[in-house]
C-alpha cells in the first residue's frame, strides 16, 4: 500500500488448479424450493382423488334422481293414456239410432254401424249361450235317467219342488245334479230358502257347497216299493216301449215328457 495516494491496492487473486477442483468437488445445495418441487406431484395426486370422491358421489347421486324422475314421467305418462283411453272410449248403445235424433248424418252413420256390430256381438253371445245350456241339457238328462234307476219316487219328489233359474243353472251344470234336485226336493225348507234368494252368486255358491257334500258322501241305494210288479200284457193288445236310444231329440223329449206325467 502507498501512503501517498491514499488508495488501497487490490492484488489480484490466483485461483490454482487444485482449489478448483476442490470447489468442484463439494456437493451442491438444494434450495428449499428445489427440494419441495420433487415431491409435488404425488401430493397433488393424493390432493385430486381426495377432490375427486365427493364429485363422484355428487354425479351418482343425481343420476339416480334422473333416473327416479323418468320413472316417474312414466308412470304419469302411462296414467294419462289409461285416463283417456277409459274416458273416450264409446259407451255401448241401448237402443238402434234414429235419423231424426242427430243433426250430423257422418255421426248417425257411425253409430248406426256400431250398432249392428254392438247387435252381432250380442247374438253370438246368445247362442254360445244356448248352445252351452241345451248341452248342459242333454247331459243332465242322461244322468236323471241314471239316477232315477235308483229312487222309483225321484219325478214325484222332484216335480214337487220350487227351483229359480239359478238353481237350475247350477243343477245342469253339476254332474251330480239329479242328487241336488232330489236332496231339494227332500229338505224342502232349503229348497224353499234357496228358490226365494234373489242373489243368483249366493245361490250357486250353496249349490256348490251342497254338491261337494254329496259328492263326498256314497249315492243312494235302490228304493225298493212293496208295490207289485206291473202286469205284462199279451196278445194282440201289447203294447211296445219304444227304446230311447234310437228316438230323435224330438220324439225323445215327447216321450220323456209323458213319462213323467204319467
């Protein structure tokens, strides 16, 4: 240094090889910013999923109120139509249209024609129905003739008892229905009660009752009578019985008839 000048003399600084190397060799210091951005990836992934849950909660649980609300669209949908299905659909016509009752002819027309096919219904329903109660008919009389085999006073106690028409519905359907009659005819208090109800279901629930009963229980035996046997007659003034078997339906309800008469 020089005094003269009063300025301080900077010498020059030698870095050797060897401090170089020295320098070089020192390991090198992580900030702390560089050291916190090595772990930021897994934590924003633990931080995302832990947002994720509750978004996912949120999207199921209103896809199932969507779900609940086109149910239930349906369903008002499918009430609707029901409603107005039942609401114009035409009630059936209780007597044949007159021209002069309407003042639009296209709507006589149409109700002229649902008429006649409210007509043709009704008579094919009308004769399924006869044609179901003469069969119902012909098998009950086959099965009175059985029967009558086996009681000699089954047309004398039978003729005798009051029957509505549903009794007699119930009776020729049931395959035991000559027992019914004769179980009526003799218990003619029940009969009685029977003929004068006017709940035709009532009726023939205890018809149906009456027949599970003696369907249950053996048939009756043959009714012997002291009576003694009819006298044959000879000669020239025999008189043939005609056989049943070999009669049309005709001559056969004839003869049935005069049969039971007599």
């Amino acid at each position: 240094m020089s005094e003269e000048t009063g300025q301080t003399d900077t010498l020059p600084v030698t870095t050797t090889p060897e401090a170089t190397a020295t320098q070089s060799e020192q390991p090198k210091q992580e900030s702390p910013a560089e050291g916190g951005a090595a772990d930021t990836p897994a934590s924003d992934a633990s931080a995302t999923e832990t947002a994720d849950q509750p978004e996912r909660g949120g999207r199921a649980e209103q896809r199932i109120k969507e779900l609940k609300r086109q149910n239930y669209e349906k369903d008002e949908e499918i009430r609707r139509l029901r409603e107005q299905t039942t609401s114009t659909a035409p009630k059936p016509l209780d007597k044949e249209p007159n021209i002069e009752d309407y003042t639009d002819i296209n709507q006589f027309y149409r109700d002229l024609s649902r008429w006649d096919r409210q007509e043709e219904k009704r008579l094919e329903e009308s004769t399924r129905q006869q044609e179901k109660e003469r069969e119902e008919m012909l098998a009950f009389d086959s099965r009175e003739e059985d029967f009558r085999l086996k009681v000699d006073d089954y047309d004398a106690v039978v003729d005798a008892t009051p029957f509505n028409p549903a009794m007699k519905a119930a009776i020729f359907a049931s395959e035991v229905g000559p027992r019914i009659a004769y179980h009526l005819g003799k218990n003619p208090e029940l009969a009685l009660r029977l003929a004068r109800d006017p709940n035709p279901f009532r009726v023939a629930a205890e018809i149906g009752k009456l027949e599970a009963k003696l369907t249950a229980a053996p048939p009756p035996a043959k009714v012997v009578t002291s009576a003694p046997a009819p006298v044959s007659p000879v000669g020239r003034n025999e008189v043939l019985t005609p056989d049943p078997e070999k009669m049309s339906q005709g001559d056969y309800e004839a003869w049935r008839l005069a049969n039971r008469k007599g």
